[in-house]
C-alpha cells in the first residue's frame, strides 16, 4: 500500500533533513536509522513538522517532531524557524537552548500558534539519548536486549517541571532526561493524528493499541516495523481520516566500536572547518 521508492537519504555533517510535506522514506545518521511516513490531511503541507540533523563532527544526531495548531500555509512560518534553530543547534547535545528556541519561536509567530514536540538528541560515543518532553505523546520503546516494549518517559522530577506545550509561555524551562539507547533498541514517536484516529464504530484507537500493535509487529528493521504499523492503522480507519498523521521510527544500529571512533576522529577536522566557515559568514 505504501511505496518507498526512494532510496535511504543518508544524512552528512551539517545537515538538516525534514518539513512539513508527505514523505515515507527511510533516514540514515551516524549510528541510527530512521523511517518515517507523514502524511497531511490534506494534500500539499501539514502541521505534523519533523527535522532531523546530523552535526559536524558524525557525533551527534537530532531528531525533532513537532504537532502545530494548524495546518497548510499557517504553519510554513513556524516550520522554516524551527529549521533555522535544528541548524544553530546543531552541534549541541544539550536540548535547552533548543527547547527555548523552539518556545521563543511560537510564542514570537505572531498567529498564537502552539504545539506539542518531542526533541532527541543522541550521542554516538556514549551510547546515551537526551530527550525533552513539550506536551507530546509519549515514544514507544522497545528494549531490544529484553526483547519488551515500554514507553520513553521523563523521570519524577522531571515531570514537575515539564509537560507544556511550546508557544504558551514565555520563558519556560524544558527539562531534559538522559537514559541509555542500546544497539538494536527502537523508538517510535508519534502524532495524536496516529493515537485519535477513529473506526466506523467511532472507537479511537488510543496509545495501549498502538502499543499493542507494536508488540505483534516485526523488529528486524524500523522500516518493517513502521510499514507494519501503517498498514493495521489503514484497515482500521478504513478510509476515514481526520487528522495529518505521522510516524516515526527510530532504531541504533549495531556496529564495532572502532570502526565508530574512526569515523568520528576522520570527520572532526573537516567539522571544525565548515563550522569555522559557517560562524565567518554570519559575521559578515
């Protein structure tokens, strides 16, 4: 039902990949691979935004996904910002200057738009995901060495301090969780347009489902397990949709440790050129 014909875009330094336009496709970045299928509600663009970048060293990726209070051209402006802020972030492993930026961004639109995002950055030599939480859905994720699928939460106190959407209020503080993301382990990160589709019955289909689907669904590769997924929402709308929807999959991939860190040390000298070249140019 659904044709990649595409192939994997691989991201290189200093890239930032994403929008706001339909895409089923699969991404790769230093250590992970990526699929996602975005699909608006109408044709043309949606408000369901996902950016991902890769930093300039092969050292740090970021995934974003943000659900926008609108749709079509009410969002283009939104979506080119938070383009612009994956791109000065780059570099970044942190996510508070970003989740501020993101904020500062809705809250400056000028059209009251907000919206719920989820921002991950991983770090290709510690192994380890730092994730800031702004209202969104909780990602799914499996556990590969245990072979269990859970959800990717912030931790206690974390939860104190977190939780709003982005473009509500000015100056607010997005904490950050960092957790572990083994080789093979997957996430998959959603919007409520997934969650709340509904059936002819008018039965919604609700994040325990999605889990559970998840649970009977191929692991092998995120492209299988996205494709899986998809497919058991498409029977179950049956054609009735009401909402931009979107998946993301995430997944680590296994690879030998020096072969990692030969990679990294080659990449570091052309990093610090370009972003040498890039701090120049915006003096200018």
């Amino acid at each position: 039902m659904y044709d990649e014909s595409e192939k994997p875009h691989a991201l290189v330094c200093s890239e930032v990949w994403g929008g706001n336009r339909k895409v089923i496709r699969t991404v790769k970045m230093p250590s992970l691979i990526a699929w996602v299928a975005s699909v608006p509600l109408n044709e043309g663009e949606g408000g369901d935004l996902h950016y991902m970048s890769v930093c300039d060293y092969d050292l740090i990726s970021r995934v974003a996904l943000a659900d926008v209070s609108g749709h079509g051209s009410e969002v283009d402006c939104v979506t080119q910002r938070l383009r612009n802020l994956m791109r000065e972030n780059i570099n970044a492993w942190d996510q508070s200057d970003f989740m501020r930026g993101v904020n500062e961004t809705f809250r400056q639109s000028g059209d009251h738009k907000y919206a719920t995002a989820i921002a991950l950055s991983f770090h290709r030599i510690l192994g380890r995901l730092a994730f800031s939480n702004a209202g969104h859905l909780p990602p799914l994720w499996y556990h590969a060495a245990e072979g269990a699928w859970g959800w990717l939460e912030e931790g206690a106190e974390a939860k104190k301090v977190s939780g709003l959407p982005v473009g509500l209020i000015p100056g607010t503080e997005y904490s950050q969780t960092v957790v572990p993301f083994k080789p093979s382990d997957l996430l998959v990160l959603y919007t409520d347009g997934i969650t709340e589709a509904g059936n002819e019955m008018g039965q919604e289909l609700g994040r325990e489902q999605l889990l559970e689907w998840a649970r009977q669904a191929p692991v092998d590769s995120p492209r299988a397990l996205g494709e899986n997924l998809l497919q058991r929402l498409v029977s179950f709308e049956n054609n009735i949709r009401n909402d931009d929807e979107t998946l993301l999959v995430l997944q680590r991939e296994e690879e030998s440790r020096l072969v990692m860190l030969g990679q990294v040390a080659n990449s570091y000298t052309l990093g610090r050129l370009l972003a040498s070249k890039r701090r120049k140019s915006a003096d200018l």
